[in-house]
C-alpha cells in the first residue's frame, strides 16, 4: 500500500506554495519525448533543482496546484529502458522503489507515476510504459507532441487505450500548450492500472507492438511524405564527409554567437562592476575594509558574473539545437569522429561546451551514458582551450610576434589544436589504463525533426546559470578574497628610489612632478607586490619553475593562475609593470621590456614565451574545475588525479619547449 499524501508543512525542502494536500508524481520517458518540455510548462518557474543522494543525477521538483491539492512533479532523468545497467535507470528504479529521493524530500514511493510518450513515435514509449505498469503504482499516460502525429496522418485512440490500461490518458503538446489543462487536472486522479504486462523483455517488446497496432492507425501516404523528408535531410546532416561539413558550419555559428553577442553584456557586467567598485572606493574611508570590499568582494564578484553571458547564451543555443532534434545526429556523427580515442560521440557536447568554460563542459557530462566514458570525458574537458585561457593567449603571442597579426592568429589556432590534441590523447590512454573497459556501442534513436521550444530553453539556461553561480561563484569569490589578502599582506614601507622620487617631485615643476609621482606609484606598487605574502610564494617555489625559464615575477603569475586563469594578465601587470589596469597606455610595452632582478635579463624572452604559451595551454589552472570535476566525477580523487596529470603534461611539455627553443638559439 502505498503511503497517502502527506500535509505541505510535513514535507521537507522549499516551502510549497499551496497548504492543502500534496501529491508526489514521478514524470517518466524516453529521451527527447518533450519530457522536460511538459515539466517546465506544467511547473513554469515554481521549481527547484537538486541532486539525488550519492549520484550527479539531477532532480527538478516543480509544484503545481490543482484544486485543493498541490501536485509535486519529479522530473526523473530520461531513460529508454527501467532495466537497463545505467545510472539515469538506477535512480528511476529507485525513485519508484522509494528507495531514494530528491535532497531534501523524505524517503517514499511517489503517490504517482506520469508516463511521457512520444506519440510520433511510440513503440519505445510503450515499452517503458509497461516497465512502470509492472511497478503497480498509480499511473497516468501523457502522449505528447499530439499535434506532430496528428500532422503526420497518425491517429490515436485514447479512450480504448485508457480502457486497456485501467488509468488516465491524456493527448497533449507540450510546445503548443495543447492538452496540458486536462493532463493538470488528471495528476490528481491517476489509478493502479488493470493491466500487468509480461515479465521478460522479448514478451514485453510483443505486448507493446500489440498495444500500438490497436490504439495508433496511420495514413500511409502522410506518413511516408514525412519519412522521406526526415530521411533526406538525415542523409546529409549524418554523412561521413558531409555531414562533418556541416557540423563544422553550426558550430562555427554557435561560437561566433558566443564570443560576439555576449562581448555587449560583459562589457556591461565589467562597467557596473567598476562603477560599483569605484563607488564603495569613494564611500568608505582607506583602510583594510574598503580594500578589501572594492578589491576583493566586488572584484571577486565581477569575475564570477562577466562570464554569465557566455555560459547562458552557451545553454541556450545547445538547448534549441537539442529541441530541434540536430544533437543526436551530431554526436551520431562525432561519434566516429571521437570513438578510436575511447570517447562516445555523446562526449562533443561536454568538449564543445567547454570551449566557453569547462565548469557547465563538465555538468553537460552528465549526458555520456557509460560511467568510464563520462570519467574520461570529465577528466579531459578542461584540456580544451576555455575563454579564461584567452587573455593570456593574446599578451603571449602579442609579445612572441609584435606586429605581426598573421603570425600571432596562428600561434593562437595551434594554442587551440595542442588543447584538443592532448585531450584526445589523454582520454586514449585513461581508457586504456584506469578506465579500462568494453566501448558500449552507441545506441541512439534519432528523435523526429521539430520547432524548438524557446521557453524550455529560456528554463534550461535559468536553471544552469542558478547552479553555475551557486557553485563555481561562491568558490571564485573566496578564491579572489585570498588571493587579494595573499597580494595585499603584509604592508611594507615604500622602496628608497620611490621616496627619492617625491621628494623630487616637492620641488618639480607641476608636469615633471605628475611624472616623478607616478613613477613612484608604479615603484610602491611593484615593491609592495614583490614583498607581499603572493610575492614571497614566488620567490620560494621560482626554483621549481626556473627549467621553464620563469623568474620569481613570472613564479608569482602563474602560482596566481592557479586559483583562475585570467587573473596572470592583471598579476603581471601589477608584479612586473607595477600597474592595477592592464591595459592601461604602455603597459603592455613596459611587461615586454620588464627585467629580471639582475637589471640585464628580460623577464620575457622569446624561449620563454614559447614556454609560457604551452603550459598555460596544458595546465590545470582553475580551482572552481577541480570541485566541479570532485562533485561530478564522485570523489575528490578524480579532482587529485586531474589536477596532477594536467600540471606534470604542462610542466613537462613546457620544459621540453624551453630547452629544446634554447638549444635552438631562440632568444
């Protein structure tokens, strides 16, 4: 017997936004059933997300009311069969077992079960409706995209399908809202089913055929005017050469979306973040408090939020493209592509996702099927060249090939090709060593061509950019806060040359004096780093990376990387050219003239360069990775061995480049 509905303030998590009965309904179906579709338009935003205890699958709760009992939907994670070995099935068994559920929820069976299915294409649909039916738990049966089949010549009877079953049936279409009133209104009313499927599987399969040979009727010649077209357009999107083609082209639209669209709103994050900055500068009195607010909370805030843009425009083209029913062709085509390095073409959306930010690459891994394919494809993503790579990209080839824009665009695309390179390599060996194991065949049926649904997307990116903030930025911040008391500790007094140089300035004319002082302020600055705690660092571990070519400036730079990447351009400019503003006038030019503590050497010489360039491609240099990766992967031992397997290819590649462009005679 299952356990009756349960009073809202019985039930743990967010306060419900009904106080009357609850109602617990687990949502079921295939992939690409508009599952989810149906989800986010019965809940709209009256949802949440969590996680299942011991899995990285995710959970969506959304509550809707119906009548005087509030309806609480689990949106389980999309699977073809209950009984299959694969982590997505696992956590749909259980959740239907009672066995787990949601954080935050209590422990129970779900007072009912919602079957999605696909009624363009329902065989799969029914298969799995008879997995759930043998659970003996209240059911109801959605057959979604209604509209689609009714377009296709297919017709349903819904009503001799109920009867069969013993539960409600309702047709609806998720995208055009048709339906969803009556299937709101069936939650409440869901019943055990009368019928029993077949035990074994091949028997279940005759069950199902059955049931769809009685229940949907189609017009030949409709539907084979539809098949013909999906065909034809299947033959060239999943075509060897072709088909690569124009994976090639959507992709190549999809980043210049990017990087060009989200460059508006990022440059408006950096100005309200500056004014912001600026402001609390001018509010507060100077002291460790207005430093530390200005200088490391807000500033520490900004580098979370300017690459928001990026990652919500990412989520959501990836979301419209997935609606459209193009990604499965896609990894269908990756999928040759990626294979012979151990990888599934379900792994190019987690590499191409990463190309932005490996922290939503990662999560996006979630979609490999097979566990030891989505450790490699996890473990690899960050090897891909992210846009936090890329500021460090454009000072390095700058100083490599000064004035020569041909040059520089080329030593950025092998940036990018060593990136890809070493990930392939590295997931080649993974899964020939630790993550050994049988490739499992990919199985993937191609989901019928549709519109795609904008507001399924506008949910999916709110949803990805509430997680992205709530884990990677409260880590970024602390991040920014120590590395800001690391840089901002211990105060020292300013250097004699500086102190020299103001009281010069005393007796200067009002020209020669503003120079004598800024030049002081470049000094103190630079002094200040140099002695602080980041700059002690520095110099105690320089041995380390003195094979590299690095001084204790450039030691500092990269330890400084370590927390996040894009901070090496700034921490450059305040250690070497003694500025905040990297790309205030002449700083560039005064970090490419920059000395060595010998006064002679340069800070950047070309071996150098060439050294720096390959580490900052290979290295792991981003924490917010590393437990996004820990809480992914399952364990902070994937996050070690990560972190340890990127630094020793960077630190070696780099040094086999240093030395070998040295015995080269590179200067």
């Amino acid at each position: 017997m299952l356990p009756a509905a349960t009073p809202a303030h019985a039930r743990g998590g967010d306060p419900l936004p009904s106080a009357g009965l609850v109602t617990r309904v687990a949502l079921i179906g295939n992939p690409n059933t508009g599952k989810t579709t149906v989800f986010n338009r019965l809940s709209g935003l009256r949802h949440k997300t969590s996680n299942f205890p011991g899995t990285t699958q995710e959970a969506r709760l959304g509550f809707l009311d119906c009548g005087a009992r509030t309806v609480e939907l689990i949106d389980l994670p999309g699977v073809y069969s209950l009984e299959l070995d694969q982590t997505e099935a696992e956590v749909c068994r259980s959740v239907l077992a009672g066995q787990i559920a949601p954080r935050g929820e209590p422990i129970a069976a779900p007072d009912a079960v919602c079957v999605v299915i696909d009624s363009t294409n329902p065989s799969r649909g029914l298969v799995l409706l008879g997995e759930t039916l043998r659970r003996r738990l209240p059911t109801l049966v959605a057959l979604n995209m209604s509209d689609l089949a009714r377009r296709a010549g297919m017709e349903i009877d819904e009503i001799r399908l109920s009867e069969t079953l013993g539960c409600p049936v309702i047709r609806c279409s998720a995208r055009s809202g048709e339906g969803l009133e009556a299937l709101r209104g069936a939650m409440g009313r869901a019943s055990i089913p009368i019928m029993t499927p077949p035990g074994d599987e091949e028997s279940l399969v005759r069950w199902a055929e059955s049931v769809e040979s009685s229940v949907f009727r189609v017009s030949v010649e409709d539907w084979a005017r539809g098949e013909r077209l999906t065909d034809r357009v299947d033959r060239g999107l999943t075509h060897p050469i072709a088909g690569v083609l124009a994976f090639g082209v959507i992709m190549t639209g999809l980043f210049w979306s990017i990087f060009s669209l989200a460059s508006y709103p990022m440059d408006w994050i950096e100005s309200v973040f500056g004014l912001l900055g600026s402001v609390v500068k001018s509010v507060l009195p100077a002291g460790v408090l207005r430093d530390l607010l200005a200088d490391g909370v807000v500033a520490g805030i900004a580098g979370v939020v300017v690459f928001l843009p990026q990652i919500c425009l990412l989520f959501f083209l990836i979301s419209l493209l997935e609606d459209t029913g193009y990604l499965a062709r896609a990894a269908f085509v990756m999928d040759r592509v990626l294979r012979p390095f151990g990888l599934p073409g379900h792994s190019f959306v987690p590499l191409l996702s990463s190309h932005a930010c490996a922290l939503p690459g990662i999560m996006a891994a979630r979609a490999v099927p097979d566990r030891r394919e989505r450790l490699a494809t996890i473990l690899v993503a960050p090897f891909v060249t992210c846009s936090a790579r890329l500021p460090v990209y454009v000072l390095v080839t700058g100083l490599l090939f000064p004035g020569e824009p041909m040059k520089a665009s080329l030593a950025f695309v092998g940036a990018y090709a060593l990136g890809i390179a070493a990930a392939m390599g590295s997931a080649l060996l993974a899964r020939r060593t630790i993550l050994r194991g049988p490739a499992r065949p990919m199985a993937l049926e191609l989901p019928t061509y549709k519109w795609p649904s904008v507001q399924t997307a506008l949910l999916t990116t709110y949803d990805r950019a509430l997680v992205f903030l709530k884990k990677a930025g409260t880590n970024i911040l602390a991040i920014c806060i120590a590395l800001w008391w690391l840089s901002a500790f211990p105060h020292v007094a300013p250097p004699a040359e500086a102190t020299a140089m103001r009281e010069r300035a005393l007796a200067a004319g009002p020209d020669e004096a503003s120079e004598l002082n800024a030049t002081a302020d470049r000094l103190e600055r630079s002094h200040a780093s140099a002695e602080s705690f980041m700059g002690r660092i520095g110099r105690t571990v320089q041995p380390v990376f003195a094979p590299l070519g690095y001084d204790w400036q450039l030691t500092v730079g990269v330890m400084a990387s370590f927390a996040a990447r894009e901070v090496f351009v700034s921490t450059m400019a305040v250690v070497v050219a003694g500025e905040e503003d990297a790309e205030s006038e002449g700083v560039i030019d005064r970090v490419a003239t920059a000395k060595r503590s010998d006064g002679v050497t340069p800070v950047f010489t070309r071996a150098t360069c060439w050294s720096l360039l390959v580490y900052y491609v290979l290295a792991m240099q981003c924490l917010p990775t590393l437990a996004v990766t820990a809480r992914e992967a399952g364990g902070v031992r994937w996050a070690l061995l990560q972190l340890a397997w990127m630094s020793g290819v960077a630190y070696l590649a780099a040094l086999a480049v240093y030395q070998v462009a040295r015995a080269a005679g590179v200067a």
